[in-house]
RNA sequence: GGGUCGUUAGCUCAGUUGGUCAGAGCGUCUGGUUUACACCCAGAAGGUCGGGGGUUCGAGCCCCUCACGACCCACCA
C-alpha cells in the first residue's frame, strides 16, 4: 500500500491520465484502515439500517450470480447510508452442513466413519484435492472430530478467498460483524433456539414415514426435495381372489410387491362393490391382504384399483394412516432389500423374497418383473411411461420412504386451522414488504401447500449436534419419551461428547444411563436464525434491541421456500415477529442462451477474473442495471459499457475541474456558489439535475437502484457530451460573457460535479471515491445523499428545457457537417435555425455557447411553423488543414 | 393440473396510475485523430410493441383468449 492510500485528503492533484488500474486494491485499502463502514454501536434503533445478507455456502466457488446479488444489496445499503443511516451490514458464512461434508471428501480424499477413534496427528491424503467427486472406495475413513476437523480447515480457507472477492468487489460490509454457521456461537444460538422450541411444544419427535436418500443416508425436509422426470413402466400384476379368479392391478413400483399390505379402490366404484371387505392373494409372496375403500383411490387411473405397499408414496403413506394398515419394510436405509420378511410366511414366499434380499431397489424391480413374468402374474407388456419422481436436491437417487424417529418444528403444515399457524405465517408474509411485490405468491404458494411440519434432524456428522440425551430404561432400552436437556449456560454442547447433568460418562449407553442423540439439525435451522446470529440474540441483547427486527433481507428467489420462509418461522416462533421489513429479491444470471447459467460456465468465467478485466465499477454497473427479481443474462457487453462509464466519470472530471476554480458556496451546501451561476443554460441545467436528482432519490426510496441508475446515467452522457462542450469556451473565458459567464459555468460544473458523483456513489464506487478525493475532503461514500432544493433555487426559476431545446440545436449544426463529411472543426460561415417559438427563446439566451460550439460565425434565430429544429441557408467554410500524421 | 413472471429494433433491455410511448445502450452503416477521454466524438438506418378478439374518443400499457419461454407448486398407483 502507498501512502497516499492511507492518506486519502493527501491527495489533492489531479492525474494526468486518470485510470481505474489499481483503484479497487487502493480504495478498499483506505476503506479498511479508516473503518469506513464499521457499525456504530453507540445509536438507537430508528438511526440503523440493518441488514441481513445471505451468508453464502463456503464450500466451493463464488460464481458470478453472488457477484451479482450481493452488489445489488450493497447499492441499497451505500443509498441508506448516504442518507444518514447507521448501517449494520454483516456478512455470514454458511460453513454448516452437506456442502462442505462433500466438499471436504473431495478435497482432502476422507470419508467419515463415526466409529474410528479421533487420530491427533492426523494428516489427509491429498490437499487441494479434485473438485470431481473422488470415488468413495479412494476416501480415507476418519473418526468424526477428526472430519470436523478438516471441514473447519477448508471452510477457513475458502472464507478468505470469499472475502477477497466481496473486498474487491467493494462490499460496504462490515467484516468486524461475519460470523459462521457452525462455531461456537452459532452452535449456542442454534441449540438455544431448539431447547426454547422444544419447551414451547414447537419441536417434537415422531416416529413416521419420512422421505429418505439412500447415498446419504438421512431423512431430507420436504424443501429440499425436487421432483425429476423419469422413466418408469406400469406393470399390470395379478393379485388372487379366494375363489381363485384374478384382480389385476397396475404399479410403476412392481418390486415393493412383497410390502404390499392391502388393495384399495374408490367406495363408489361399481366394478369392486363385491371386492371391499375381502381379501386376495399377493403373486409370488402368497401374501393375504385385505381390499378396501378410500375416496382417495381414482377410478379412471390405472386399473381403477392400487396396491398400497410400505411405502411407495404419499398417498400409500396417507392410506397406510387411515386405513390403520400394517407396516411392512423391505426397503432399508442402505437403499437395499432387507434380510427379512416376516410376515410371509409360505416356503415359497420366503424362497421368493431370498432373491431380493440384499438388492438394491433397481436390480430388485428387474428381478420382480422377471418372476412375475415366469409365474405368469404380469399381464400384458409394461406400458412405459415418464413421470415426475422426488429426489433429494443434492441426490441421484430417488427418495425412499423410511420409517424412522425424527424431530419435526411447526410451520404451520399440519396446522390449517382457521387462524392457526399456518394463516399466521401467510399473514407474515403480507406484513413484508416485498421487491419485487409479486415474489409474495411464490412465499404463499409454499405456504399453502406444506403437507407437514419441518423436519429438522439428519443423519450426518458435520453441523449442530442436537443437544439432547435420552433415558436409557433398566432393560438396556433407549426411552426417547424421557428426553434430558442441558442447562442453557452450558451450549454449545455435543451430547456424544458431554455428559449430562447427574450422570457419569460410564452410564452411556448402559441400562440406567443415557445415551446421546445422534443426529444434527437441518443446516437450514441454523441458518434461519441468521437474523440472531447476526445480531447477537444470544450473545449481545443490546446490539440486538438495535437491530432487530432487520430493514432489509436480500436473497435469491429460489431460496423463498427455504430461507426465507424458515427464517420466518424462526422469527414467529421466537420473537413472535417478522424477521425484517423488506425483502429484496434478485434474479438469477442466465445463459447466453437463456438457461440457467451452468456450473461448468461458472467455473471458467471466474469472479476474480471479471472484476480484473472489466473492473469492479463496470462488473458493479451491470448488476446495477438489472432489476430486482428478473433472471438476467450474463452479459459481459453491459460489464464493458460500465467500464467506459467510469472511465468516463474520470476523465470529464478530469476536465471540468481543470477550467479553474469557482468561489465556494457561503452556505456550504453546493460545491460552488450558486449566485455566480447567472447563465440561464447553466441555471436550466442544475434545474434539470434537481428533477433527476427526484427521480433518483424515489426510487432508492422504493430500493430501485436501477431505476435510480437508468435516469442518472442518461443525464449524465449528455452532461458530457452536449453541456460541457458548449460551454467549455466560455468556462475558459473566451467568450463574449466574459469572467462572470466563465465563473457561471465553471460553478455550475462544480456543482453538477459533485451531485453526479453523490448520484453514482452507490454503484461506481470506486471510481466516484477516486474523483471525490482529488478536490473533496473525506469519503463520498458518507457524504449525505443529494437533495434538490439548493440546485432549483439556483436555478432562479429557469425551464430545465432550454437544456433539450440547445442540445437539439446542437444535433442539427453537427449534423450538417456530418453530412458534408468534414470535421466537426469545419466553420459555418453562416447558418439560419429554424425553431418553434418557445424553443427560439432558449436558443437565443444560449446563442453565443451554440455559435462557439458550432464555430458558427454568423447564426440566424427564426421561428418556425413545426415542432422540429432545422437548418437552412448554410453556408459550410473551409474545413482545417489536416495536420501531417506522423508517420512514426 | 394449479400458480407466478416474461414475449417491445439484429442483441440486452426501459417504457411507474391508458393520451409526444414507439425509446436507450450495444451491434451495424457513414464520417471525424476536436491536447478530458480512440477505454473517444458526430451522424444515420432499424420495430404494424408474440397472435387474435374486446373495452375506450384513444391501448405495449386495461379485460378475454391462444401460442411460446422460464420458474414454482401438485397424491408419482
């Protein structure tokens, strides 16, 4: 770092080539030193404006879509700040969970075996690892602290290469507030949340049905499942009536045959009147299973008559509840046919179901279809079909149902009471604010459609330990009814490690002792608190009264179902209130080719390369010209033009300030004296600022940065090309006006100059702050967020539209030269303009600008019948000799 | 099957309560080395606003309908 990086107000002259190389190391430098952004914690609640950002996964890359939200975020937040807001803008890292136990395998070739004794001295195998998946059979086996271990390593390392980029990115976060997912204080705040739930009655166990992956090995919530189109067949199978004669049915599930524990139909299906109260007889298995009635079962699918087996679906699992039907498992959680089957009970049954045992639940329906086939059971060829089946998000498998003892949390899915919880969260959901207001039905929708309460335990290693023990009975039995809790003072706590109160660690596992839960919860039940992580709910009450609830959540739309509604839960359940105010939704960044933008892309078009070579400012500008919630195509077009933007920001300021100084504003609310500015082109262009400077101003209000951007940018072009070049020969003094018009212009300059800046701060950072520094004191990014009152009384009343009536004229005088194709150089010796009369009037108070644009030596004003401006009676001089290129 | 969003110049997109709303930038073409900027400047060409109905004195803008695209949801026998 150079000195006059920490040294900002040092820096007082101009360059002579302005550049933006450098600008993004050089400012977040000074930024850091000064603690630019730092939170204040000496304020009140009504003086902050917080802000809960995602934390993103820290495990794998920052691809472009981050780039993309995050500065979005960080617009509204430079906007609330200018306007005199006491940011809390932290910024979390999502290191708990899935994601980084996969990540961890990968990178450092392990695998986790819970049964291994911890190793201290442990090295991996590999560092650095493969980013494709290493086959398991490759992967070490570590004891779980030793994995945990090696988790923490890698989230650190990617933390601080996540960083680096946000930095460059120029972020107005405050990194003295990150935090993480997993350490000590989230595992506190997690588990302190849970036990308070649990005391509420909000958490509870239950023994159920629940969707299952097989590779993982662990329950998944039903927001982190998707449905996938697959191909599948229906098997029309023979079941067998006590009189011998057949009912056929039809399955896409032929292999779950043997868990099949009843047939059901419609109760006013006609065709099996006779069946309800029956039994029949499962093929191969000999299996006995009642046929009954559900209005559940559909007389024009299939054969009008199902199968319901232990599980194949929600409805079998509906059925299975209603009906009061047995349960028959032959799926384990290995995704492999189990051992047993006791309930069949023939020889035959038995040597059928010997063949199953052990297979997976693909080769298992192969073998099914191959013995019906052979019994003569199967009717007909499978007709084949493609249908949506539920996977796991981050699974390649199909979900299987499991029965198994979970921890659930209400969110209203079982609760569609009038007034009950669930109408309470949709009523959260319309107390938000939300950008765009359409992202609500999304939330709605979701709501609306929950089957079940929120399943928050998973079978895996790395994330927050549920922090419960169980009674274990004299018998040696596990009594989950009688769970033991641990004093709050003492979280974090892991129940496989620490021992309960009154108990010895000898009594683990023994009859009369306890034994420890071994699940952790959801990753999505620690990061739902990120509001009281973030604010210090369970560490910092005070901070927290300051900030909570929060102004602003941002976040992606795909992420409703999950963050943003568990969150709310969270709030509800907790605070009993919304989490925050607003929600800012942002899209996601397409294909050119307008599918999402694919992770191969991602990989080769880097974050850290794109801000390198279009500059944080131009890569900034492009997602500040994308509205909220529009999915938007990755562009890099639109990077270039914010490129030239703040190139151009360097060098017209560059220009304006060199004509020379303009005496400062008495009241010091202008960055000239505004009594100077007598010229009524000058006075029509602050009046024009002011109306942009409205524009803007609303809609930041409404959080819209890019409409704010839309109506800057535009004035600001023409700022350059059309104001200062008209009038950069009076600025310099060579023009009939004289000093007074030369001290006009360059104080209106100044002044425009310097709201410009203030306007584009929120997303040219830096090279805004760069211009800033050259002739202002402090940083712009603290400087209060223009007003227009002062540039209207400036103004004096003048029309802002002699600016458009001037800029007209100036397009038809260029455009006679670009017609006779000869430099713009080239004098008119004399011109007439024709203009409609209210124009006339501006183009005569502007005439000896126009004339020194144009190097009009003789300009005649007439009115004209149309609304257009034109030209006639030209008269085109000599154009200038060319000078002799140099032929170096 | 239900829901949400979108369909405006070759491309990316504005167009906020229906009345200069047919726009911007990029690209293209034609010109210009103008000591702020060639990472530049000037000028020009380009669209019956997805199709079809309707409401209205008047419709990208409101209503209906169809088509296409994207996403979300749905009990997958």
């Amino acid at each position: 770092m150079t000195d006059t990086a920490s040294r900002p107000d040092a820096q007082t002259s101009i360059p002579d080539r302005p550049s933006l190389e450098g600008l993004e190391e050089k400012w977040d430098g000074v930024w850091s030193a000064q603690q630019l952004y730092a939170f204040d914690e000496n304020t009140t609640r009504d003086q902050v404006f917080s802000v809960d950002t995602p934390p993103p996964t820290a495990s794998g890359s920052l691809h472009i879509g981050h780039v993309f939200g995050y500065s979005q975020a960080d617009m509204i937040v430079r906007y609330q700040r200018m306007r005199g807001k006491n940011c809390f803008y932290p910024l979390g890292w999502d290191d708990n969970g899935l994601p980084t136990e996969r990540r961890a395998q990968n990178y450092y070739g392990v695998r986790c075996d819970p049964s291994l004794p911890y190793d201290p001295d442990f090295t991996p195998p590999i560092e650095g690892g493969s980013n494709k998946s290493s086959k398991a059979a490759n992967q070490i086996p570590v004891s779980r602290r030793n994995f945990i271990e090696l988790c923490e390593q890698l989230t650190t390392l990617d933390e601080k290469s996540f960083e680096e980029v946000f930095r460059t990115l120029g972020l107005s976060v405050d990194w003295n507030h990150s935090y993480q997912t997993i350490n000590a204080h989230s595992r506190a705040t997690s588990q302190r949340a849970f036990l308070e739930n649990l005391e509420a009655g909000q958490a509870y166990q239950s023994e159920a049905p629940t969707m299952w992956d097989v590779t993982y090995r662990t329950a998944v919530a039903q927001a982190e499942q998707e449905d996938r189109e697959r191909d599948a067949a229906y098997h029309r199978i023979r079941f067998t009536r006590p009189d011998g004669s057949p009912v056929i049915i039809e399955t896409t599930r032929p292999e779950l045959l043997p868990a099949c524990v009843a047939l059901v139909a419609h109760p006013e299906d006609e065709r099996y009147q006779d069946l309800f109260g029956t039994t029949v007889t499962s093929p191969l298995f000999g299996v006995e299973v009642p046929v009954k009635a559900h209005p559940l079962a559909q007389a024009d699918k299939g054969a009008g008559i199902a199968m319901i087996c232990t599980f194949g679906d929600s409805t079998d699992v509906i059925w299975w509840r209603e009906l009061e039907l047995p349960t028959r498992s032959v799926v384990g959680r290995d995704g492999r046919f189990l051992p047993e089957a006791p309930w069949i009970t023939s020889p035959e049954g038995q040597a059928a179901y010997a063949e199953l045992a052990g297979l997976t639940v693909f080769s298992a329906q192969k073998r099914v279809v191959e013995m019906v086939t052979e019994s003569g059971d199967l009717d007909g060829e499978p007709k084949k079909i493609t249908h949506p089946v539920k996977f796991y998000e981050n699974g390649d498998k199909p979900l299987e149902y499991v029965t198994s003892r979970q921890w659930y949390l209400t969110n209203g899915g079982r609760d569609s009471s009038e007034g009950g919880l669930r109408d309470a969260l949709i009523a959260r959901g319309s107390e938000l604010t939300w950008h765009p207001a359409y992202m609500e039905s999304r939330y709605r929708n979701w709501v609306e459609g929950l089957s079940g309460d929120w399943l928050i335990s998973r079978q895996r290693f790395y994330g927050v330990p549920f922090p419960v023990w169980y009674a274990v009975g004299a018998d040696g039995e596990t009594d989950y009814d009688t769970v033991i809790t641990p004093d709050v003072a003492d979280l974090p706590i892991d129940p496989t490690i620490d021992v309960p109160k009154g108990f010895t660690e000898e009594q683990r596992g023994q009859a009369g002792g306890f034994v420890a839960d071994p699940d952790i919860l959801d990753t999505w039940a620690t990061s739902s608190l990120s509001p009281q992580l973030a604010g210090g709910w369970n560490s910092d009450p005070e901070l927290f009264e300051k900030v909570y609830p929060m102004d602003l959540r941002p976040q992606g739309h795909d992420i409703i179902r999950t963050w943003l509604f568990s969150t709310i839960v969270r709030s509800h359940l907790q605070q009993d209130a919304l989490p925050w105010k607003h929600a800012s939704i942002n899209g996601w960044i397409l294909d050119p080719d307008r599918k999402k933008m694919s992770k191969s892309k991602g990989n080769v078009v880097t974050p850290i390369g794109l801000l390198q070579q279009h500059g944080s400012d131009g890569v900034r500008y492009w997602a500040g010209r994308a509205r909220q919630g529009v999915d938007t195509a990755f562009d890099e077009g639109q990077m270039k033009i914010g490129r030239r933007l703040a190139i151009k920001i360097l060098n017209a300021s560059k220009f304006a300030l060199g004509f020379g100084e303009a005496p400062a504003d008495p009241a010091g609310r202008l960055a000239a004296d505004p009594a100077v500015v007598t010229d009524p082109l000058d006075r029509a262009l602050l009046a024009q600022l002011a109306d942009v400077i409205d524009q803007a101003t609303t809609a930041f209000e409404d959080m819209d940065y890019a409409r704010a951007l839309e109506v800057t940018e535009p004035f600001f072009w023409a700022f350059c090309d059309d104001y200062i070049e008209l009038v950069k020969e009076r600025a310099h003094g060579n023009s009939p006006a004289g000093e007074a018009g030369a001290a006009s212009a360059r104080a209106a300059l100044a002044i425009a100059l310097e709201v410009l800046l203030r306007l584009f701060a929120p997303v040219v950072v830096f090279a805004t702050e760069e211009v800033w520094s050259w002739w202002r004191g402090g940083s712009v990014h603290t400087q209060a967020w223009p007003v227009s009152a002062p540039l209207r009384e400036a103004a004096q009343g003048q029309d802002a539209a002699l600016v458009d009536s001037v800029a007209q004229a100036a397009i038809v005088v260029r455009r006679i030269k670009s017609d006779a194709k000869v430099s713009q150089k080239t004098p008119i010796l004399a011109v007439t303009v024709v203009a409609p009369e209210a124009a006339l009037a501006h183009l005569e108070a502007a005439s000896a600008d126009l004339t020194a644009l144009g190097r009009i030596e003789k300009l005649e004003l007439v009115t004209g019948e149309g609304e257009e401006i034109s030209t006639r009676d030209v008269e085109l001089g000599e154009p200038p000799v060319k000078q002799p290129r140099d032929k170096g």
